[in-house]
C-alpha cells in the first residue's frame, strides 16, 4: 500500500498551501490512501471547525487526524458524525471510537490510529496502554499511527514498542521535519516529526514578532498565523503484502 501523511496544517494559509499542492503530490506518490494532520487548522492556528475539516478533505485527505489542540474551535459532534475526523484515543475524556478507524478502499484496508504522548503534555491515559487495546481489535495488516507528541525520547521509544506490530508510527506536534525517517528491525517505518505545513518566514506557523515576544518576557501574547509561501511537509510510506514497511521518503514541497 502506498501511504501519504501531511503533517500539523497550520491555520488558512496552511489550508490554501495544502489545496495548491496535494493532488499534484498523491500524483506524484501514487498515494491509495492520504492522512493529513488538522489539529492547526483553524485561522487562528489552535483547532479545528467543522468547516476546517469539510476544507481538508475537499484538498483530497482520506482521514483527518488530531493532537492536543483537537478540541479548541471544535464542535465535539464533528467527531461523532464523521468516523474519519480522530483525535486522540488516549484523551481522558474521549469516547473509545474517537482515536481509530478502519480505511475500506475494497483491495486493500488500513487501520489509522491516533494516539497523544504524555511527556510535557497535558495528563492523558498511556498510550503504550492504547496502543495494544486498539490493537486486540485491529484486523488490517496495514496500521497507521499518528504519535502526536512533545519529547524526542517517547515517540522513539513508543516507536520501538510498537515495531513490527504497525506499519508505521509518525510523529506529529513539534511541526519541525526531522531527518531521521527509517525503517525499524520488526518492518515499522519511523520519523520523529513529518513537519507542518505553514509559511516560511514564521515560528512555527506563527507571526514572527508574536512568538518571540512570547519567548522573550514569558508573557500571554495573542498569535496569529503568518501568511505567504512556504513548505508542505509530509512522508511517504510504501508497505508490502504483510503491511511492512519497503520504503520512507519525507516530503518537503515549497508553495507560494
């Protein structure tokens, strides 16, 4: 199976990026099933509205999935009305079915989850623990997870944990690409954070001069999303008949 992810889009012009470039990139991959990260998606860059989620997937994403911005914005009914709009599973208040959804595309299937970290985050249920709940009822040898999470240390540890029992785990939140997309011993592809997708010249998605005054006086500062080109960051995996991963490659596309 042939696997395109996108990482945290990041407010309105994230969406406008995201529309320019995504059916020229599942073009490019061949790509069967597309799972792009919303949980930024809202104008101000926190949450995700109805209406944000109804953009992502007209932009041609298959699953929508979340972290810990999810319900900022959000009218929880989106999430009980469309099975592929996830948040985390591991939220302490989420319903069970929230975090995963299984991906009928007729030949094949896949199983998405979504799972939150708890290191530097706001208290969740362990996710090593959900991991292999949702796992006991998972019959897809294609399983995808979107480890949305703060510290470098977990997702690679949560990796490992879930090697060989996954296809892949994809790091999510810290909205830096990373260099490290491998494919672990048990056949898991792996990358610490696929990136976001945002404009250039900003923090993070975020107007420059509002998050370095953030940083400088450790003060509340109101953000907005920097508008203008920037970078589409993603990966892509290619699984075989027993869903192991064969291959990684990161996705950087620049868009005006």
């Amino acid at each position: 199976m042939k696997i395109l992810f996108i990482g945290d889009v990041v407010g309105e012009n994230g969406k406008r990026m995201l529309r320019k470039t995504l059916p020229s990139i599942k073009k490019e991959y061949g790509a069967e099933v597309c799972i792009v990260n919303g949980e930024n998606s809202n104008e101000s860059g926190t949450g995700m509205s109805k209406r944000d989620a109804e953009d992502i997937f007209a932009c041609g994403a298959d699953v929508i999935t979340g972290g810990n911005h999810s319900m900022r914005k959000a009218d929880i009914s989106i999430y009980e009305e469309n099975e592929y709009i996830l948040c985390p599973a591991n939220f302490n208040f989420a319903d069970e079915n929230c975090g995963a959804v299984r991906v009928d595309m007729g030949r094949q299937s896949i199983t998405v989850i979504n799972l939150i970290g708890t290191v530097f985050m706001d208290g969740h249920r362990n996710p090593f623990f959900e991991l292999d709940r949702i796992l006991k009822s998972v019959s897809d040898k294609n399983i995808f997870v979107d480890f949305h999470a703060e510290a470098t240390s977990e997702k690679q540890a949560f990796a490992n944990y879930a090697d060989g029992r996954v296809s892949a785990v994809v790091g999510t939140h810290t909205h830096v690409q990373t260099n490290d997309d491998r494919i672990l011993p048990g056949g898991t592809a792996y990358i610490t954070d696929a990136g976001c997708v945002s404009a250039e010249d900003s923090v993070l998605g975020v107007v420059k001069e509002a998050a370095i005054e953030k940083q400088k006086y450790l003060k509340p500062v109101r953000f907005s999303t920097k508008e203008g080109g920037g970078y589409v960051c993603g990966i892509f995996i290619e699984t075989d008949a027993d869903g192991k991963a064969v291959k990684t490659e990161k996705i950087k596309k620049y868009a005006e």
